[in-house]
C-alpha cells in the first residue's frame, strides 16, 4: 500500500505549445513567481541555518564562559586554577541533557540561571575531584575555598551574560525576518494566540491563516483567513514555507488534529502546543516554554528523525545477525520438527504490513497448514485449532516458530522493537473501524512491542494495541527499546501460547 501525496504545480511554468509571442508576455508573471519562489527559498535555507547557529552560540558562549572564568581566577604563577579540559567534558553535556541549548519561545538568561549555576557546580566538584586524582592537572582539591567560590561565581556570571547576548541578537533577528507559522484551530483560543504572535513579533513566528476543517465563525477583527482542513495542511505547507505549527484547543474534531499534527511533524515542522487549560503551566521540562502567558509545550521530533534512530538500526542488525549463529542449533531442530510433523515446507510465508503501510513477505515456522490462501489471509487466530499437532503447539507457545523473523528484522522489512505486523486484510478492516491504527505504521514494526509486553497479543482489544504503539512510537527511545526487550525475555519464561 502507497500513500499518493498531492503534487503542487511549480508556479510559472509555461505552456508547452505557446507560440513566440505569446510566450513572451506570459514569461513575464512566470519570472516573477519564480523570483518569488527562489526568494522563498532563499528564506527557507536562512531560517534553516539559523536555528543551527543558535545552538552553536550557545555553546560557544559557555566555552567562553569556562575560559574567561579560569582565566580569571588564575594564581600569583600565572596557571589557570581550573583548567577548561577538566570543566568542559562535563559541564556541556549537562547542559545539553537540561535542554539548555534548546530554541525557546521565550528567551531569558535569568529563567536559565539556576540550571546554569547548578550544572556549574557539579562541573566544578568534577574538576576538583579529577585534579586531585590524576597529575599534571592544577591541583584544585588545595586550593583556597574562596578561590574556588570566586571560580563558581565567574563561570556563573560569564555565562549567564554571554546567553543574554545572544538572546538580545536573536530577538533582534526574530523580529526583523520572522518565520510563517500555521495556526491549528480556528476558535477563540487559536484566535487570540495568532494576534499575540502578530503583535508581538519577538517570539519569530509570524502567521499566515488557520488550519481548521470546521472553523467557527471569524468575527470582524480577524486578520488571518482559513486555509482549509487537513487535506490543505502539506500544499499550504509547501506554499508558505512553514516552519512552525501552533496547535490550539478548540478544533472540531480531535482526530483530526492529531492526525494533523502527525503529517506537520512528518513534514519537517516545529510543533507547539497550547493548551486550553491554564493548570499545563505547572509541567515541568525542557519542554515546556509560555507565550505571551499562554502555557506552551513543544512537541518532540518523530521517531525516525530523532538521533538515536540510526543506532537503533545498527543494533537491530547486530543483534539480529549474531542470534541468526548462536541459535542456529536451535532453529535446525525446529526445521527438523516441523518436517516431520506438517510434511515438507517447514517455512510459513504470510503477506504483512510495514513501514508507511507497505507490504514485505514474514517468515515463521509453519504450525498449521491452512486449507487455503483465503484462509491465511483472514483467519484471526489458530491458537485453538484442532488441526495442529504437539509440535505447533509447543513451537507457538515457546514462541519459537517466529524466530525465522530474525532474518526479516535483518533485512530491514521489521525491528526487534516496534509495533507487531498485521496482514493487509485486517489492516484494512482495522483502519476502518480505528482512526488512530494505521498510525501504527510510522515505524517500523518489530518482533515485540509495547502492546504486546502489557498483555495484549491474541484476542485483545485491537483499539488498546493502537493506542500503545502509538504512545510507543511519541515516547520512542533507545531505553524504552531495552525495556522492553527485558521484559519480553520475562515473558519468554512464563509463555501462554498466545
């Protein structure tokens, strides 16, 4: 299965039998569109740009910080009390754990103060400690106490200043070329959260119109049209250039704004989120930020762009491919049993669904030989047939008759971790009956899964396995991946043959 997604015609082209003249006086429009569209570019690549060097400020100012401190507490001999090599390692990676080289909404060196001084302080115990255990460092663990608070106190104070700098260059660049912003809903709360953004230019989100399939009526004052629903949202996308999405309480249909949300994230967008209750302003994060006085909270990249993802597919690779050796004894002796209990075939091949709903050949251990193709396609479940002998049984309740799916995640076609794969029939019935299922497959699919190591294999609810793959898929981590890896191992020893 493909999604088609609608193609935007460039603007300007010419027709292709247009005589000389003709040509000419429609080649004019045609240069300017695509002036227009080589400057939207232009823009886009800045914009681009300049949210890579705020973070890189960033942490330029702190490295200054760092020398400019140690520097300035030197002793009577001329050598720095701290050396940066001692501080650096340790105090920007705590940094970057606390979201403090994150872009913000709201910029402020005072609101970051207490994380500063308290990552500053660990970095300086590290120091100390370090000099005190290794030679040819400046043995800080004698220095005077003062000296050491004068230490803390500079690296402080450099740091903060040297990111009040920057906030004051970059509201100054937010205001001067802010950057087209879709608003997700049309109410009054969307309302009112466009015209702060329009009034109050430092934020750098500048609004081009609403996104809402069922708006409410605008009153007078509005200044921004409605675009349309979510069958708009990757054309205006593409139009405008939109780098940013504010979503607001207040749309007609809340599937359809999740699903919106999906698509812009997918799409490269920076999602924002306001609330319509004041009580979100108490969460506590990185990732929370206020507009204007509207609590604000920003939503995670998507599983596959975030960092960790290509690692996940290096250990899928590594795992998979060193379990195909080791327990090749094991699955010989599957092979084996199947053979003489079923006959030959010992392999099952069944039609999935993948990543972005594609479908790729799965690979199990046959158990049952069903009467039909018709038969493999759309029966549920087999676990309480009474066609299949002791060897199926046991191969299904052990779970070994999925092992061969090793060579699958191996392939590419699934993961260790991900959502279970389900054929293209009940896919289709599914996504039908669940607006929220065929989100599923906006990761690979996987050996186990979230759903599956809360109880929720066989004949479960198919709406509950939903919604755990997808909070699989938002929260999605290398951590959360080995979590529940060790608690399928804890199933594997208690099986139910589900």
């Amino acid at each position: 299965m493909t999604i088609d997604h609608e193609s935007v015609p460039r603007p300007g082209r010419p027709l292709p039998n247009s005589r000389r003249t003709g040509a000419a006086i429609l080649d004019r429009p045609a240069r300017t569109a695509q002036a227009r569209s080589s400057a939207a570019v232009g823009r886009h690549r800045r914009a681009l740009r300049s949210r890579a060097v705020v973070p890189g400020a960033l942490l330029a100012a702190d490295t200054l910080a760092v020398c400019a401190a140690t520097g300035f507490t030197a002793d009577r001999t001329g050598q720095p009390l701290l050396g940066a090599v001692a501080v650096l390692p340790l105090l920007l990676p705590l940094n970057l754990a606390a979201g403090l080289y994150r872009t913000r909404l709201t910029l402020s060196a005072l609101d970051e103060l207490p994380a500063l001084a308290a990552r500053a302080t660990v970095a300086l115990a590290f120091a100390v400690t370090l000099s005190a255990c290794l030679e040819g460092l400046p043995d800080v663990a004698a220095a005077h106490p003062l000296r050491l608070l004068a230490t803390l106190a500079a690296l402080i104070l450099f740091a903060s200043g040297g990111r009040a700098l920057v906030y004051r260059q970059l509201r100054r660049a937010r205001g001067r070329r802010p950057s087209p912003t879709l608003v997700l809903g049309a109410g009054q709360l969307g309302q009112r959260v466009a015209a702060v953004l329009i009034e109050h230019r430092e934020y750098g989100l500048r609004p081009v119109g609403f996104l809402d399939a069922d708006p409410v009526l605008l009153g007078p004052d509005a200044k921004l049209p409605v675009l349309g629903g979510r069958e708009v949202l990757e054309r205006e996308i593409r139009r405008h250039r939109i780098h940013h999405v504010v979503a607001t309480e207040g749309a007609a249909d809340e599937a359809e704004t999740a699903a919106a949300l999906r698509e812009a994230a997918r799409l490269g967008c920076h999602i924002w989120l306001v609330p319509a209750l004041r009580e979100y302003g108490s969460v506590t994060g990185s990732d929370r930020d206020q507009l204007w006085g509207f609590p604000c909270l920003k939503l995670g990249r998507p599983a596959l762009r975030r960092r960790g993802w290509p690692v996940k597919r290096g250990l899928d690779i590594l795992a998979a491919g060193l379990s195909l050796i080791a327990l090749s004894p094991v699955l010989a002796a599957c092979a084996l049993a199947v053979r003489f209990d079923t006959g030959p075939g010992v392999l099952f091949r069944q039609q999935r669904t993948g990543l972005d709903g594609k479908s790729f050949t799965l690979l199990k251990f046959r158990t049952l030989r069903p009467s039909s193709e018709h038969e493999s396609a759309t029966r549920w479940n087999i676990s309480q047939d009474h066609r299949m002998g002791t060897v199926g049984r046991l191969l299904r309740r052990t779970s070994l008759d999925e092992l061969p799916q090793l060579w699958n995640v191996l392939r590419g076609d699934m993961s260790l971790v991900g959502p279970r794969p389900e054929r293209p029939y009940f896919v289709m019935r599914f996504g039908q009956a669940y607006p929220e299922y065929a989100d599923r497959h906006r990761v690979p699919v996987g050996l186990t899964g979230l759903a599956q190591v809360n109880g929720l294999r066989g004949d479960t609810s198919i709406e509950d396995r939903a919604r755990y793959d997808n909070r699989y898929i938002e929260g999605w981590s290398l951590w959360l991946d080995t979590k529940i890896l060790l608690r399928t191992a804890v199933l594997l020893l208690h099986p139910d043959g589900s």
